[in-house]
C-alpha cells in the first residue's frame, strides 16, 4: 500500500520516521503484559491492575494516542510446588494513529509458568504465551494518498480503492516469551528476559489485492535492583526492540527514596530518566505507597523532529495496584521490581 500522507506535513515524516513499528511505551517497565508474556503473573501479591496512557507529539493534532490496561493473577497456588507461580492474565490495548485516521483495537490472553530454580527462589526462570484478537479500522475520510499532491494542495483524485470491508481488519495473533530473573541475597535482584510479537506472521492490508505480512518484532530486556543503604534503591532497566529494519533501543534507570524508612510498607518517591537513541530524553517521576504505584514521564524529544513537534515528545503515565497477601506468613516471592 502507498504510504499514507496525512492533511498536516509534519506528520507525514512522522509516518516514514516510525517504519510501522508497534505502539510502545517509553515506560516499559510499568506495562508488564507488552513487555513480555513471561511476566504474566510475575509479582508478589494476589493480583495485579495496571493501567498505561500515552499521547505522542500533542503539538501535532493528537499524532499518535495509545491506552492499555490488565489483569493478571497468579492461581493453582496449592497444586503446584512452592517456589513457582503459575499466572493467567487478560490485556486490553488501544492505540490511534493520525488523529483517528487508524484505529488498532487489541484483545489478549496470557498464561505463563515460573519455575523456582532453588530451595530460597533465589532464581526462577519463566516463559508465557499470549494469543491475541486484533481490530484495525481505517478512516478514509482523514487521509490523503500520495498521487493526491498538486502544486495547489491536497487536490487531485487518488487512484487508491477499497472495499468496505478492507477498512475493518480483524486477525488473530500469537506472542511469546522467557524470562529469567534472580538474587544473590534476597535484596537485590536482576533480571534478563526476551519476547517475540506476531510470530504467526498475519496478513495485514487495506488494499484491493495487498499481500502485506506484518513482521515479527523481537525485544530484549534487562535490569536490576541495586540497594543503597538499608531502604533505598538504584533501579536499573533496559529494552531493545527490531522490527523489520526497524530498532529501538532504551535505557536509564530510577533512584527510589523510602520516606518513612519502612522495609515492608515503604513510600518510595522515584526519580530518574532514560534515554530513547536518535530520539528522545525521557524524564522519569514515580511515587509508591500501600498497594500503589504511580508513575510519569516526558519524552523530550532529541532527533531532527523537533523542530515539527516543536521539541515536544510525548506525555506518558502509569498506575499499577497489586493487592497484597492478607497472610503475612505468606511466602513472598522473589519478583524483578521496576
């Protein structure tokens, strides 16, 4: 299909700049079930609701709005030996592109296995599937096609055709992960993990006669949990993505202040940032209490858009509740901390 230009100019080098990656988040961390699958039910509590909200480039009539919330759980709790976790979950994910002109609707379950790798949990080494129901709807209305550029604007006549029902997709999809995560004392903790996205390869296309396979996506993460005194905490984190020729690499990390110095109820306040190569410098703020974790950043745009999306990123933020084990005798597991 001819690429698409949209009625403002800047977002058409924002559409070549993108190389039709997937929709992601600058706060990786704090959306566990596009991460990985693996990390389906990889926390310590009863179950987990996080929620994420980005809007990209606002300068730019609302250029790219993308929203995701899950739940997932971990069951069997009394069925399978202790140590390991067994985690089911459910993910809903929406993203709009080009004000509206595309709307990807997502629908998606995960199961995966964690298996303790010694007597304390120390090590556990997990992998997770996700099978998702994927919707794509195309605006025609707010789009403008390449052969419709004349010297006196967005004028002429497209020879581009569609069907009504090319401009609702609907495809099934599968994903899979690993993820391997451990501590020396009980303390600290790293994490390395690695995921594919589309591995069935579905056909994706809006034109009479398309045959465009859309291409797997491959990440790798990593990170760690470095403790500074008795309750605070470095926090470490990275993620590297390629799609087709796509890449997209991220890094930084957080540092966590415990203020009311309380190991097992901490009020945490987080400050950090990371940084997206060739693109944008992302600070970070965060702040933990009870069973909330709530987060916020801003991509400060870094590469030759700025002067389009005048040095305006992208606003993202987070907020994940993990309810707690009522039973303090509850063995605790040993779960990465983002």
């Amino acid at each position: 299909m001819k690429k698409l230009l949209t009625t403002v100019i800047a977002c058409v080098a924002l559409t070549f700049v993108s190389h039709a990656q997937d929709p992601n988040f600058s706060q990786f961390f704090a959306s566990p079930l596009t991460m990985n699958p693996a990390l389906t039910g990889k926390f310590d509590g009863v179950f987990r609701v996080a929620g994420n909200y980005r809007n990209q480039w606002p300068s730019i009539n609302n250029a790219y709005i993308t929203g995701t919330a899950s739940v997932d759980m971990g069951i069997l709790k009394n069925r399978i030996p202790e140590g390991d976790q067994f985690g089911i979950g459910i993910m809903g994910f929406t993203d709009r592109a080009g004000n509206g002109a595309l709307t990807s609707n997502y629908g998606a379950l995960s199961v995966a296995y964690h298996k303790s790798l010694d007597e304390n949990s120390f090590h556990q080494l997990g992998a997770g599937f996700q099978g998702t129901y994927m919707n794509k709807r195309l605006n025609s209305s707010k789009i403008v096609f390449q052969d419709q550029l004349t010297p006196f604007g967005f004028t002429g006549v497209s020879s581009e055709t569609f069907a009504g029902q090319q401009l609702n997709l609907n495809y099934f999809d599968l994903n899979a992960g690993v993820f391997y995560n451990g501590s020396t004392n009980g303390y600290n903790n790293f994490y390395l993990g690695a995921s594919m996205y589309h591995i069935n390869r579905p056909k994706e296309t809006f034109q009479q006669g398309g045959n465009f396979t859309l291409a797997t996506r491959t990440t790798i993460q990593a990170g760690g949990k470095i403790p500074i005194g008795s309750y605070n905490f470095i926090h470490l984190a990275a993620n590297h993505s390629m799609q087709a020729k796509a890449h997209n690499t991220i890094v930084g990390g957080s540092f966590s202040l415990n203020v009311n110095n309380d190991e097992e109820n901490p009020t945490n306040v987080y400050l950090g940032s990371w940084y997206r190569f060739g693109d944008a410098v992302i600070p970070y703020m965060g702040l933990e209490f009870g069973e909330w974790h709530f987060g916020a950043s801003y991509d400060v745009n870094t590469s030759q858009l700025k002067t389009a999306s005048n040095a305006r990123g992208g606003i993202e933020i987070s907020l994940i509740y993990i309810k707690k084990y009522v039973d303090p005798n509850m063995r605790k597991l040993n779960c990465p901390k983002f």
